[in-house]
C-alpha cells in the first residue's frame, strides 16, 4: 500500500511538473507572436491584507518585489517575480515568532491598448514560498497560491512606465504540526501596490 502511495505522489509531481512546462512554453509561444515584445525588468512595492479561513486571525503586510518578465506592454507578456513581505503577525509559531516570507510568482498578462496614456491589464498564475516558524516539531512553513490581479501601465517615456497593481490570492498552507495532529490552513489575500518598470 505505501509503495502504491509512494508510485502515485511521484506520478502527480511528474505529471505537475511537465504541465508547468507545457503551460511556460505556450506562454512564451503566445508572447513571441507580437513583433514588439520585448524583455523587462522592474521592481514594486505593496500593501497586503491577509484573512485567515479556519481560524480567528488576519495579517497585515509590507511587500517589495522584484520581477522580470518578456512581452508587449499592449497585450500578452509572461512575467517571474521575486517577493520580500515583512511579516508583522504571529499566527504560527508557539515559541516565538513567525518570520518574513520569501516566495516568487509566475503569471500571464494580458494588456489592452485603450490609448497611449495607459494601458490596463488582466493578470493570471500561481506562486509558491516559504517562511519560519518556531514550533517545537516545526521551523519552516511553505505555501502556494492561484493568483488573479488586475492594474495598469502608464508610459513615462520610451522605454519607462509607472505600475498601478491589484492582486488577489487564494494561498494554501503546508500542515502545521501540533504533535498530536496535523492542521492545514488557508487565506485570502488582496494587496495593492506600486512600481516602475523598464523595457530593453
């Protein structure tokens, strides 16, 4: 029975694993039909409200990111970011306190060219990360999260332009260990933030 187990887990991540790739390279695919995509870098920083479902706790947030991303500022681009969020909450850690969270998200944009001045867009993609704890069983805690988001990109000259961001983020947390059980939570999360990008 465990090595029944064992063969489907490794079967899901195989199966996980080559849909990402598939999903990447159609992506990439898309972005590569516009004559004008072209490779960006930019960074950003946010506000995050976190709602916890299971439990009587919320958490607020500062967030700074840097990401990379290839795409045409007027329709499709695939974009990598790096995320820092200062976290000022202790929800998990019953010996001290819960560190800050690492993680990064890949997401899908689609941009709409409305007029010069700004472009809106509709984003989509999935993260993952990781922070610590301070449990007696437990020092670290990974999640991953569905992403949806919406904002806007107003040029301030060729290749700059300002970034008004919102997202929101369905996030799954890896069980919490109580040493007699094992508990999962989930959150909902809405930030806002703003960056600046710059296009080559």
């Amino acid at each position: 029975m465990q090595l029944f187990r064992y063969n489907f887990q490794s079967k899901l991540r195989i199966g996980t694993f080559k849909n990402l790739k598939k999903i990447i390279l159609l992506t990439l695919l898309i972005t590569s039909l516009y004559s004008e995509a072209t490779l960006y870098i930019g960074t950003e920083l946010g506000y995050s409200y976190e709602d916890f479902d299971a439990m009587d706790a919320t958490s607020a947030s500062t967030t700074a990111l840097i990401k990379v991303g290839y795409g045409d500022i007027k329709a499709y681009a695939i974009e990598l970011s790096l995320d820092y969020t200062l976290n000022e909450s202790n929800i998990f850690s019953s010996q001290g306190e819960d560190g800050d969270k690492i993680g990064f998200d890949l997401a899908l944009i689609k941009a709409y060219n409305f007029n010069r001045y700004f472009y809106p867009y509709l984003k989509v993609g999935f993260g993952a990360g990781e922070m610590k704890i301070e449990r007696s069983m437990q020092s670290k805690l990974s999640y991953g999260s569905y992403n949806l988001g919406a904002g806007c990109y107003i040029p301030l000259y060729k290749n700059i332009d300002i970034e008004l961001a919102y997202l929101y983020k369905d996030r799954s947390y890896e069980a919490v260990d109580f040493i007699a059980y094992k508990k999962s939570y989930k959150s909902k999360i809405n930030s806002a933030s703003i960056g600046i990008n710059v296009r080559f």
